[in-house]
C-alpha cells in the first residue's frame, strides 16, 4: 500500500480505505472484526464509518451500531489504535434518529463527537467529517441544481468551524473533512477557515466510472488547495463489479434487499457497465479491477474507499491496488465517458 499525507498534514492514510456502511445490517459483527483484520494484513491503515451507520436499510434500531461494531474491535486490540487513521461524520439535518434530526449546530456538533466517541471506545477521532450539507443542493442522486428560494437553511459556515476548532483544541477531533459537498461549499468552508487546524483536508464524494462528476469542479479545487477526494461508491454499490449483467440480482445483493439504491442501475448505467466490461475482458482484467484501478489512478483521489459483504468481495477489492492502467486503456475508458457521460449521478 501507498501511504498519503491527507491535505499535507500529519494524518498519513493508504489509498486505499476500509468502508464499514453495511456492518450491522448485511455484515454482522464477527465477519466486520475480520474485515478489520484482513484490511490491516493487507497494509491498510484508514476506516471510515458514520454515526448514522448502518444503512440499507435506515432502521432507528441499528443506528450507531457499525460506529459500536469498530468500538468493541477496537476496545480489544488498544494497542493498535495509534497504528490506524479513523474517519467518522456528523449527520445533518433531517434523520430524526439522530440527535432528533436536529443537524450541525455547535451544540450538536460536542453531542455528536460525544456519541462517537463512546461508540468507537476511543478519545479522540482523527478525521471528523460532516455528512451532507444542510442546504438545499444538488446532493443523492440529483444532477443539476435547482434553487430552492424558500429553503430555510441559515449561512453559518463560521459558527460550524469554531465548534469543532473547540473540539480539536481539547483532543477529541484531529482534523475535519466534508462529504457529499459541492464546489461552492467546499470553497465556502475554506474561506471561513479561521486557522490550519479548521482547514478542511478532505472531501467524501461518490466517484466512479459512472459518476465522474467530480471533475467538473471540484478536482481544480483538490489540487490548487491541497484537499483530498475520499472517494466512496468506487464499484457504484456492486453494480461495476459485473454482479448484476445480464439482468442478474443475486440473493442478498443489495439491489435485491433494497429497492431505494436505484441510483447506479438505471438503463444508461448497464449500458455504460456493458462497454466498460467489454473493454476490462479485452485487456485481460476484471471488471472490479478496471473500476477500482481506475479511481486509485486519479490525481485527486486520496484514498479509495472499499467496502464489502463478505470476505472474498474484500479480498478481490484489496488485491487490484497492485493493478495499474495504460495509457491506452485510460483514453478507451475516457471514450466511454464521452458517449455515456456520469449515468449515476
């Protein structure tokens, strides 16, 4: 594994990073523990996981539990808490079984620490990150923005920054990140950023084959102010890893469980997953190694956020950090893009 200064600060992190959205839902507490094991192994160094984790579905019974699953790991291997980088997210606005729904406010922001921290049994986290934005953009699914004049979010980018600067001052955050942010607010957010500490080093945003959308404004950014995309949906929910072809839905996958993740298997992206598979066989590669190979070749990505089911998805998905992409395949797949350009937004 490649190790990575996230924002040119002192937090080095691999590139790639172990996704934890499904333990407590579709991967149970035993099989995340060794998920945990086979990732560090492997030479990984970086989890991410959210308070408001599991989903697929949201249940108000299981949230906080992936944040209690990593917690009761971590609880019995101490010793080896200083080796890792842990990312976690306050949610916004919205969730009623977080915090009530009430969002990020300075008040929030110390309950929410507060509860991950007691979740995650450690003192401090060391890239805290704000889930969504509390505004209404174009976030989840939707392509454009539209304005919305009635939308009763108040600008309050300095308030946020000061709140958790108080909770990196006493130790318990080390540095901040966003996710699911667009252009706008990433800018807004450094701006306001009244010192290093409150300098936002990363960005979480779905980024893949099918969702290229990231480049259009953001990747300028991550390079001309040294921020890092932790881009997560590498596989875009199991559908680039050529699971579901040929009209397939496996028992158990998460198109099968969950209707709602309709956002990577519409027509243009099996259309899309199509070409891309044709173009993987060939150049003798898998469909998950072209994908995941792809994301890791990025200038602006950071780290590749990879998640799993099961242990051989996990294994198959660490493995193709040793794959590289030619030139020629690069172009192949920006052709691709160009005539089905971002099917998942």
């Amino acid at each position: 594994m490649k190790f990575v200064n996230l924002g040119g600060t002192e937090l080095k992190v691999t590139d790639f990073c172990l996704g934890t959205m499904t333990w407590g839902e579709q991967t149970d507490e035993v099989d995340a523990h060794k998920q945990i094991e086979m990732s560090l192994d492997a030479g990984i160094n970086f989890i991410d996981t959210a308070e408001m984790y599991p989903v697929c579905p949201l249940r108000a019974e299981t949230t906080g539990d992936t944040e209690k699953i990593l917690g009761n790991w971590l609880g019995k291997n101490s010793q080896k808490r200083k080796e890792l980088v842990i990312a976690t997210k306050i949610s916004g606005k919205g969730y009623k079984n977080v915090r009530n729904g009430k969002g990020i406010f300075p008040k929030e922001i110390r309950l929410a620490i507060e509860g991950s921290l007691k979740n995650l049994q450690t003192d401090y986290i060391d890239l805290y990150q704000l889930h969504w934005p509390e505004r209404t953009t174009n976030t989840f699914g939707k392509r454009n923005f539209k304005f919305n004049p009635n939308d009763p979010w108040i600008e309050n980018f300095e308030a946020v920054l000061d709140a958790l600067e108080e909770n990196i001052k006493v130790g318990k955050i080390r540095r901040i990140g966003l996710s699911n942010e667009n252009p706008w607010g990433i800018m807004r957010f450094l701006h306001a950023s009244r010192s290093s500490a409150t300098k936002i080093i990363t960005v979480q945003n779905p980024y893949s084959l099918l969702n290229r959308l990231f480049e259009i404004g953001s990747a300028e950014i991550c390079h001309r102010e040294n921020i890092g995309l932790l881009a997560y949906s590498p596989l875009a929910f199991g559908v680039l890893s050529g699971k579901y072809r040929n009209g397939k839905i496996p028992s158990n996958s998460r198109l099968a469980l969950f209707e709602r993740l309709a956002r990577y298997s519409g027509e243009r992206s099996f259309e899309a997953t199509e070409r891309y598979a044709d173009l993987a066989d060939k150049v003798g590669l898998t469909l998950t190694e072209l994908s995941l190979a792809f994301a890791n070749d990025r200038s602006f990505v950071t780290s590749n956020i990879i998640g799993a089911t099961s242990l051989s998805q996990l294994k198959e998905n660490i493995a193709t950090y040793q794959v590289k992409l030619s030139n020629e395949v690069l172009k192949a797949i920006d052709s691709i893009n160009e005539e089905i350009p971002n099917p998942a937004p």
